[in-house]
C-alpha cells in the first residue's frame, strides 16, 4: 500500500478537566463537571482502573522548579528525565526498567496529537517536549503499562496525555539567570463572542554552563487558541509554532577529564548541535457522548553529532548530521455511552485512530564542521496505521469493576531509499492486543486492582525494508514492524480526603524484542527479548493547610531473555532504583518555598553488569513571593552543586593519537552546577 492515504481524519481528545478514559465514564459522574485539579489531591477512587494511573494538575506544576521543560514528565512517580547532548534536543527517559531513549517505549500526546515521532532521524519514538510551554498546561493525564484500549504504539511502559487551557491568567513573566539564561513568556486570554481565545508567546536565550561551548539556545514559542460550545458539545481549535536552534556539550570520555585534556564542563567537538521546529494546527471537539479530533504537523530537525570523534573517519572525525523533514496527519473519531444488563452497569468506548507520516527526507551524513562530506543513507518513507479499540467497565457490585479492551492495528509503510536501492520497499504488520482488569473497593478508603494487558511499538520502518548495510552493504534481516509486549500489574490505592494519599503497584513486563538503534550506522537491529519486574510506590502527605510532603520509590529488575553468544543478560541502560522526595510550605498569603529531591541509583552500562555508574542525586529549591500583581520567584537548580552526572554510557571511541581500534570507556554528560533564575510575573 505505498500510496496509503487518507482523506478524513478524527481523533478523541482529553477533556481540560479529566484524562480521556475517565471523562467518558459515565460510572464517575464527572463527564461534563468542571473541576480543579490540586495536584495529587485528586481523588479517583473508583474512577482509575489501577493503581499506577493518576493526574497531574496546572497548580503542581508551577510548584516545582524545572530545569528544562521535558522534566515535566519527572512528574509520574518513577520516571527520570535527563539529557545527553544540547537543550534543544529531546530528553532521554527512563521508566519501569527502560532506558527509553528518546521516547521508545512510553506514548506522549498533547490534545489528541501524538509527539512519538515514526521512523524518526535520530530514533524511533522521538519526544521532544521543547514546543510546550508549562505555564498552559491544564493537566497531565497519565499511566503505566499498557492495560487501556486507546493507548497504541509506543505504550508498552506507560502514556501520558497533555491537555491545554482554553482559559489563561493575562500574564508577562521575564526570567533571568546564570550563564546568560534569559525567558520572556506573555499569555492571556479573552472573550470573544461566544467562545473564548487564548494567545502565548515565548522566547529564551540559554548558553549553559560549559568552558568550551556557548550553547546559544534560540527557543521561539507560539500558541493560539480558540475555544466555544458548539452544538451539545465544546469546540476548540489551536495553532502551535516552535523554532529553535543550539550548539551542544555531547557526552565526554572519562579519560579526557582524568588526563586535563578538557575538564568535566568541557566538549572535543564545539561544532555539533542541531535545529528544529514543528508547526502544528489542530481541532477538537466533545460531548457527553463523541469525541473527535483531526490534526496537521509539520516537522523539521537537523542534528550534528559527534560521539566516537576519530574512530571511523581518522582524518575528519566521527562528526554525523541526522536530517527529519515530515508531516504528519491524523486523529480520533470516539463514542461512549452506558447501559445496564440486569443489574449490571456497563459504559462502553469505541473509537478509531489513523495516522499517516509523509516523511520527505530522513537521512544520515557524514559532516566536518557541521558541513557534509558524504551521505551514509537517504530515504523518503510514506508510513500510515489505523487502530481500531474498545474498552467496556462492568459495574459488578458496588464495589467491583471489571475492564475488559481490545484493540487493533494496521501499519504499512513504503520506503525510498536513493543511495541504497535494494533497502527500498514496503512493509506491513498488523497487531491485536487484549486489555483486562477488576478493581475492589472495600472500604471508602481503598481500592484494590489486578491489571493484565499487552501492548506493543513499532520499529523503525528502514529496519523493516533494509536487506544491506549501507555502509559495508553486507547482508542484514530486516526487524519486524510491529512488536508485542506482556505485562500484569497488583495494585492498592488509598485516600483519606483530608491529609494522605498512597499507592502501591507490583508489576511484570515481558517484551518480545528490545529495539536497538545505531543513529550513526543508519541501520536498526531488534535485540532479545527482555523481561522486567518491579515495586513502585507513591505517598503524598499534606501536613495541615500549608506543608505537603511526598515521597516515591520505585525499584526493578531487568533482564534479556534467552542467550547470545558474547552478551550477558543484563538490559545496559535501566535504571534499578528511583527516588524522589518534595516539601512544599504554602503561606495563607503571600510566599511558598520548595524542595525537591530526586536520586537514581548504580545502573548497569554493559550486559555483563562489569561497568555501572555512579549514583546521581540532585536537590532543587524554589521561592515565590506575591504582592498585589506582582510575583517575584526565585529557583535555585542542583542547590548542593552535585558533580553527578546526568546520564553515561560505556562504549569505545578515539581520541586523536590513541590506536585505531579505539578505548572503550565510560562517556558522561555531567549535571549543570548550581545554577540561580530569578523570576518576574506581573498579572494584569
């Protein structure tokens, strides 16, 4: 099917005041009820079908500093959000025993638009998060494993959906800090008619702290937004633009700091880096009934880097340009409507998903300097899917419910490739995957839930069709398209509605194919099988009217399944210890003062477990002070100035002067130092 198409697109959206699942369950009474969420305060008790789903609400976030906008995602207990490279790239993340790279494995979506980019320059699942502006965030709806029928691809450990206001506070916020770091974000928002628009805009200047580089970050923002009650339902169109360009502090050998060739803020390639942007326009709309959506997204990035420096290429270094030029159509069309059978209460949720990525160019180069020296592979891949799903909840009892989802895809994807003839061609694959859960609410306090489910992810579609390695032009077997995964979960909620909130979740996960990109190979290879297992909980504490207190721990074991011959069975990467711990005092009027704790322990570099890392811990600090329209913030970002680093990877690379086979080693990207922002907010 190389000329997939589709001529309407709808899509399901999440409502502004609930995630997408439990805004159409009529069991909640909350379909159409306007409510304030308070952060975890949120209380979904008999709303949530487990115990690791939950709600992130406007006023959390603007409590926690942040040092990029991707750490919102640090958010969802046990998730860790962290970069290797420049400001402008996306963030790496790691979740239930994943090193998810860029995105693999959770699903990200902003008002019924995917993020997760298909068949993407740098990596599959690419999620960049830098178009999002935190301050209109509504909420962030999220949860993990794969036990809901509308999540699909890329949703093997978790999703998240990111719902936008339609209603903002008319505000001039200006942020200044070390290291030539300067913000200027304006939004507001209106009546107009019948409906309501809301307008935002951001600009930000960064250098960044390192010797050898100035990032000069250029980030430029742009959001419109009209919203207004149409028929029995409520209509919002929106408009978003972002651009952005950066020089980038890749990871750096140990052996470079140990031998004062650059210290550890230093960099041996000050070319690299990259620019990208992404316009994007889209329409919803809901009632008590449907849900629909349709979208339009224009992507672009250019990305040098340079990780392995004179391996390859002795003379003009290991220095690579990934090109992604696409775009992208698609939504959700969904209905929802409840009955009874006997004395059974039954809501059920039908919908479908399309979505087709015209990708122009997704290419790989050889570059010096940032300018081309020869291309590895250049291909044009016309990639499109439709996934069909239900989800119905049975209210057994009063205090039982069952869920029970199906779903199905379909992906085909054609590829172009201009310099390697034989890795074109067309792959398709389709997929069923089943949901299924109960719930017991036995006391008025606490809810017990049993989750089983699948889920899946596609590979990159170049692995699908390439035959030869377009370097040496041997002989590879293609990757399937479309992997499975299996995963269950034991889960205990509990809320007391006036001062503490926990959950607790046991959970398994077995993947049939872990997913190995080699970005600067230009080819994809499915690695083993892997399985995983873990703890995970969350307590949320509010000590009277002011403080708040919380604490989440996660643990997990990770492992490849089955053997290869010279690899060991550990998954290098994954993350077998998560911590985080806040304190927030909240004055009647008119500060509040916070701290954030986040700690992930020794993790494995190597399949053997022979090489880990260190442990990194990072302590945040924010203040804000008000006064009359004015608010003055003050954040103080890795406030012990810890030397941990923020990612490493072990692997070899070649310094000029050093044997050609190269030295394996560790390669780090420290954490910022202790960095100071001030923040100035005048609301009109």
């Amino acid at each position: 099917m190389k000329n997939f198409r589709y001529c309407l697109l709808f899509s399901a959206i999440t409502l502004a005041s609930l995630p997408a699942r439990l805004a159409a369950d009529p069991l909640s009474a909350h379909v159409m009820e306007q409510i304030t969420i308070k952060g975890r305060q949120t209380d979904l008790l008999g709303q949530a079908s487990s115990a690791s789903e939950g709600i992130i609400g406007n006023a959390e976030i603007s409590d926690r500093p942040l040092l990029r906008t991707g750490e919102v995602l640090e958010f969802i207990p046990g998730m860790v959000v962290t970069q290797h490279s420049g400001s402008g790239k996306a963030n790496q993340y790691f979740l239930r025993g994943f090193n998810l790279d860029h995105g693999t494995d959770f699903s990200t979506a902003i008002d019924g638009m995917p993020i997760n980019m298909r068949s993407h320059g740098h990596g599959q699942g690419y999620t960049d998060l830098s178009f999002i502006m935190p301050e209109l965030i509504s909420q962030i709806a999220y949860q993990k494993g794969a036990y809901q029928a509308e999540d699909g691809d890329f949703s093997a450990a978790g999703s998240a959906r990111f719902s936008l206001q339609n209603r903002t506070p008319t505000e001039i916020v200006l942020g200044i800090g070390q290291d030539n770091y300067r913000r200027l974000l304006a939004k507001g928002s209106s009546k107009q008619g019948n409906g309501n628009l809301l307008l935002a805009g951001e600009l930000q200047h960064y250098d960044g702290p390192w010797t050898d580089i100035k990032e000069d970050v250029k980030k430029v923002n742009g959001l419109a937004r009209y919203s207004q009650p149409l028929g029995s339902g409520q209509l919002s169109v929106t408009a978003m633009a972002y651009d952005n360009s950066w020089n980038a502090a890749d990871q750096i050998p140990a052996r470079a700091v140990a031998s004062g060739k650059i210290d550890r803020l230093g960099s041996l390639d000050p070319t690299v880096g990259g620019q990208s942007n992404r316009y994007s326009v889209s329409a919803n709309w809901y009632s008590d009934a449907w849900q629909a959506s349709a979208y339009l997204i224009d992507s672009e990035m250019d990305l040098w880097s340079n990780f392995t420096y004179f391996l390859t290429d002795p003379l003009n270094g290991d220095q690579f340009q990934q090109v992604d030029k696409r775009q992208i159509v698609g939504g959700e069309l969904s209905h929802h409507w409840h009955h009874r059978v006997g004395q059974f209460a039954i809501e059920h949720v039908v919908g479908v998903q399309l979505r087709y990525d015209d990708i122009a160019e997704v290419g790989l180069y050889n570059t010096r300097a940032r300018q081309q020296l020869n291309t590895v592979r250049s291909d044009k891949v016309q990639q499109g899917s439709a996934g069909v799903f239900s989800q119905s909840d049975i209210q057994l009892t009063a205090d039982w419910t069952a869920h029970l989802g199906v779903r199905y895809d379909y992906m085909d994807a054609a590829v172009d490739s201009a310099l390697t003839t034989a890795n074109s061609g067309d792959a398709s694959d389709d997929i069923v995957t089943l949901k299924a859960g109960i719930s017991y609410q036995f006391s008025p306090n606490w809810q017990a839930y049993l989750n089983t489910g699948q889920g899946f992810h596609s590979n990159d579609a170049r692995g699908a069709t390439t035959v030869a390695d377009p370097v040496t032009l041997e002989t590879v077997e293609p990757v399937d398209l479309l992997v499975k995964s299996d995963g269950a979960e034991l889960g205990l909620r509990f809320f007391d509605y006036t001062a503490f909130n926990a959950s607790l979740a046991v959970w398994y996960l077995q993947l049939d194919s872990e997913l190995l990109y080699v970005g600067d190979a230009g080819t994809n290879e499915a690695n083993r099988g892997s399985k995983r297992y873990g703890v995970e909980l969350a307590a949320y504490y509010w000590i009277g009217s002011n403080w708040s207190l919380d604490a989440e721990l996660a643990l997990t074991r990770s492992r490849f399944t089955g053997t290869e011959v010279g690899e060991g069975n550990y998954v290098d990467g994954s993350l077998p210890l998560v911590a985080s711990m806040g304190l927030i005092y909240k004055a009647d009027r008119p500060w509040q003062a916070s701290l954030r704790l986040r700690h992930f322990g020794k993790r494995t570099l190597d399949s053997f477990n022979e090489q880990r890392s260190a442990a990194t811990t990072v302590l945040n600090a924010g203040y804000q002070y008000a006064w009359q329209q004015w608010q003055f913030g003050v954040d103080l970002l890795n406030l012990l100035d810890s030397t941990d680093n923020d990612i490493d990877y072990y692997y070899s690379s070649r310094l000029q002067g050093e044997p050609a086979a190269g030295i394996e080693d560790r390669h780090s990207h420290p954490l910022e130092p202790r960095t100071l922002r001030l923040k100035l907010t005048y609301r009109f």
